[in-house]
C-alpha cells in the first residue's frame, strides 16, 4: 500500500513532457518576439563619430601621446570606444587615422557607401576640423 502512495504522487512522463513543451514554448516566444536594437540614424552616426574624433585629438593633446581610429568595413574603433555604422553602411576598405600628440589630423576623408550613394568624413587641414558629405 506504501508503495502505491508514492506511486500517486509522481509526475507521469506524460505530463513531464507536456511541462517541457510549455516551457520551451515560452522560451522560443520569448526569444523570437524579443524587441529589435534600435538602429542608428545616419544624424546619430555623424554625431557620435565627431564626438569619438573630438574626444580622441583632445585626449592626444592632454596625454601626449600619439592615438588611431580604425575603420573597419562595419564598426569605428577608438582605444577606448567602439561605433557600429547606420544599417547599410559599409567601407570598401579599411583605414587608419593616425592623430599626432599634438592633435594635428592630416587632411584626408573616409567614404561610407550606402546603396550606390557615398557619405563622406572629411578631415580638414589645419586644426583637425570636419565635415561630413553626401
């Protein structure tokens, strides 16, 4: 009789397999209806790539010493920060800007291609100023 009460108290595999359906259902919705990342406008792109290259010739000038700003074909990469490109954005190759300890920038311009259009990062001599254009 002992045994029999143990025997009612336990899950079926049945019911087992029904709870592991449940929960992996749950899961997969979670997972698949998960809310996007925002994606980046080309304005919000111009303005963080102009803050990273300001921020990394004022941090050049304070520190002394020499920094880069790489260009990937889809991400910017500073030593201490990293910006993805809008969707769609893409270098056909990549680059380097070498920013020297006293912040001078040589003149020089990157091109973002996007859908046969060019967005371009120039660099301005004298000062390290820039413009972006289309």
């Amino acid at each position: 009789m002992k045994q029999r009460d143990n025997y009612l108290h336990a899950f079926t595999l049945i019911e087992s397999v029904m709870i592991l359906a449940v929960a992996s259902l749950i899961v997969g919705m979670a997972v698949f209806f998960r809310p996007a990342k925002p994606k980046l406008s080309v304005y919000d792109f111009e303005r963080s790539l102009g803050s990273c290259f300001e921020h990394s010739r004022a941090q050049a000038q304070t520190e002394g010493t020499s920094k880069e700003l790489r260009f990937e074909k889809h991400m910017f990469f500073t030593s201490d920060s990293q910006l993805t490109y809008p969707q769609d954005y893409h270098l056909k190759e990549e680059r380097t800007i070498k920013i020297q300890a006293s912040g001078f920038v040589s003149p020089q311009s990157i091109v973002f291609y996007h859908s046969g259009k060019a967005l371009r990062f120039i660099i301005q001599f004298g000062g390290g100023h820039y413009h972006f254009q289309e």
